[in-house]
C-alpha cells in the first residue's frame, strides 16, 4: 500500500525459517572476541556475491545485502526467541553496519533535545548514556535515539537523527531514576534491559553539543576536549568501526573531522551516586545551550 | 638502514589526514588506527605532503620554532621513525 507523503523504504527486512547459504567463497569481516569454549558471540561474514552474514553464537542468523536499494535482510529467529529479541539484534548491530556501509556516521551515543540543540551522549556500554537521556527525558527534553544515533550533514548544520520510541534502562537505573524497581517491564524476557518511556522528539534535531561521559566518586566537572583529541575520542566511539574498510575509516575521518570543527566536544565527569543526578542535568543542559 | 640526515622522505600513499583545530590526525590505511599530532609535528606532517630531505626539515623548523638544531634533528629523526614504522612516510628513493 503507498502511503501519501511517504517514501520507499530504504530497509526491507523479512523474517524467514531460514537462510540461502552464504556464496563461497566467504571472508571474515570481524568476530567478537573466542570464549572460554572456543566459540563467540558474533561471527560477521562476506560471502562472494556480497551479502553480508550476522551470526550470532544463540542460532541467531541474518543475512544483509547492502547493494541495491532498499537494503535487503533476511532474518531468522533463534529457536526460542522471539521477533522482540531478534529486534534487539536489528536496531543494535545491524542497523550501525547498515548505516556505515551507506557511508552514515553513527555514533554509540543517546541524544537529547534540549530546547532546540540536541545533546549527544556519548560513551562505551555502561558509561550511562541511556540513564542520562532517561534523566533528562524526566526534566522535559525529548529524547532522539538510544544508544546509536546516526547524523546527517546539511548544508548549514549537522543534525542528530530519531530513532526509537523508548530508553534501554538497567534495573540499577530504574531504581536510581524512579526510586524502586519493577516498575518498568523488560523489553523482552530474556534479557534485563528494561523499556523506559517518555516523550520522544518528532523530527531531527541540530547538534548543539557532544558530551563524552565519564565516571567519578567527585563532584560533577566538565571540560572542553580539543578539536584533534575530541576526534579520536569520537572515532572510538563509533557506531560498529570494527566493520568498517580501510575506505569506509577514510569517509569516516572526513566526517568527524567536520563534526569537531562544527560542534564543541565536552568530557564530563559524573557522579556514581544519584545524589548529584540534578546537578549533571543542570550542567548537561547548559553545555547544549 | 637508518635514516640520516641525507635521507629524503615523503609521506605515504596509505593515509589519509585531516587538520582540526591546529593538530593533525591522520589514519594510516594500513592499520586502520587513528594517530594525532601536535605542535611541531604538525609542521613535519605540513613538509613532508611533498619529499624533503631531513636536513632541510631542521634546517625550516629551527628557524621557525625556539629549538637547537641537535634536539630537533634528535627528535625529528626518531617521530619520522614512528611515522614510518606505522606505513605512513617513507623514504622517497631516487627523488633528490
């Protein structure tokens, strides 16, 4: 059905009982690091017609095919998971090589609209990007994305994508931003992370500032990051770089070298303790202004 | 061999580079790793875009920095070594 005022998809994905097998000969792209028992989690693979392989170590397969448009995935659903947990997998991993291989700068980061700037949280899993946003998001800012935030580059600003419609939360977070658990229900059952919601930002926003967050038993500080160090800072952390070509890291370094000389990057420390929740607000909200 | 004075170098094929707030960083397409330089090598990475002898380059950075020509010729050989030890100068053989 054509929907007036929309597009054609640029992603189709599809959810089947099972995969063509990959084109040989096949060449790996990156593999998480081998557990204990040899295997690991994630294997991504190239095979010879140039579709690319997510296998995932709990049966979890899909199948991306990035050269035409719209994108193609097949995906299948490991035995006894749901569409909700292959879900996780397709907005997480999948949707950071997508983006990358479309030659999309995304970043592991959660955003924020604060009055008109969007503030982008930046940092490694458990820097507390989604906790951030989720405070933020209780003291009136919408929020853009999760954990992954693409940008686009426009003529006169570079500008922070929507994506999602609710925060990743750990119980910890649940407990530290509404005062006790077992409020908020799991996105799905096997899996911790719990879904937080608010209001969340309707169209894309400008980037007002980059906040590299980072853990304290101090006071909150913050301190403006140099242009050349906020941009290696920034390389570390973006959105799925272990997939990236050499080709790929080049267009990656033309876009974060215009994103520092666009946008201030601030690293700014936080407190462990929830006491001081509002006075990182408080500054965050500043840095955006 | 190492290089001496003599030796002219120039800047690899296999980076790419971008200057940010009076720094560089560049990316060594070899590696994929991501390296960042500051001050005076910043004036280095500037000279040798095109093959330079090593002498030449201290000769330049003596007159325009606050550094005695043996230190510079200490310091500029040993970073030009880190730079081609991670493919990205190398000597320009038969260019000088």
């Amino acid at each position: 059905m054509a929907v007036r005022g929309h597009r054609a998809p640029d992603v189709a994905i599809s959810v089947v009982p099972s995969l063509p097998a990959p084109t040989q000969p096949v060449s790996l792209r990156y593999q998480t690091p081998r557990q204990s028992d040899g295997s690991s989690t994630l294997r991504i693979l190239d095979d010879a017609a140039g579709i690319t392989h997510f296998v995932y170590s709990d049966g979890t397969l899909i199948a991306v095919d990035t050269r035409g448009v719209p994108v193609n995935i097949l995906a299948v659903i490991a035995p006894g998971q749901t569409l909700d947990d292959l879900a996780v997998y397709l907005v997480g991993p999948v949707l950071g090589f997508v983006l990358r291989r479309l030659g999309i700068l995304a970043l592991h980061a959660s955003a924020v609209d604060v009055s008109g700037a969007a503030l982008l949280l930046i940092g490694a899993s458990g820097s507390g990007k989604s906790t951030t946003a989720a405070a933020l998001a209780q003291r009136g800012h919408r929020f853009l994305s999760d954990d992954l935030t693409a940008l686009t580059f426009g003529a006169l600003h570079i500008e922070a994508c929507l994506a999602f419609d609710h925060l990743r939360l750990w119980p910890e977070s649940e407990e530290l931003l509404l005062g006790e658990r077992g409020i908020l229900e799991r996105i799905t059952p096997s899996w911790e992370k719990l879904r937080f919601t608010s209001d969340a930002a309707e169209y894309p926003v400008r980037l007002g500032a980059l906040v590299l967050l980072d853990w304290s038993d101090t006071a909150v500080t913050s301190e403006l990051v140099p242009p050349s160090e906020a941009l290696l800072s920034l390389a570390a952390h973006s959105y799925s770089n272990y997939t990236l070509t050499p080709p790929d890291k080049a267009v990656e370094l033309t876009q974060l070298g215009e994103l520092v000389r666009c946008v201030s990057t601030f690293r700014v420390v936080r407190p462990r303790r929830g006491a001081q929740l509002a006075d990182f607000c408080e500054l965050l909200v500043g840095l955006a202004a | 061999m190492p290089w001496t004075t003599e030796t002219i170098v120039v800047a690899s094929d296999d980076q790419v580079s971008t200057v940010v707030g009076g720094d560089v960083v560049i990316l060594g397409m070899r590696d994929g790793i991501y390296y960042g330089l500051n001050q005076v090598g910043v004036r280095i990475w500037e000279l040798v875009r095109s093959p330079r002898r090593i002498d030449d380059l201290i000769t330049l950075l003596t007159s325009e920095f606050d550094i005695d020509a043996a230190s510079c010729e200490r310091d500029t050989i040993a970073l030009l070594g880190d730079l081609a030890e991670r493919g990205l100068v190398h000597e320009a053989r038969g260019s000088g």
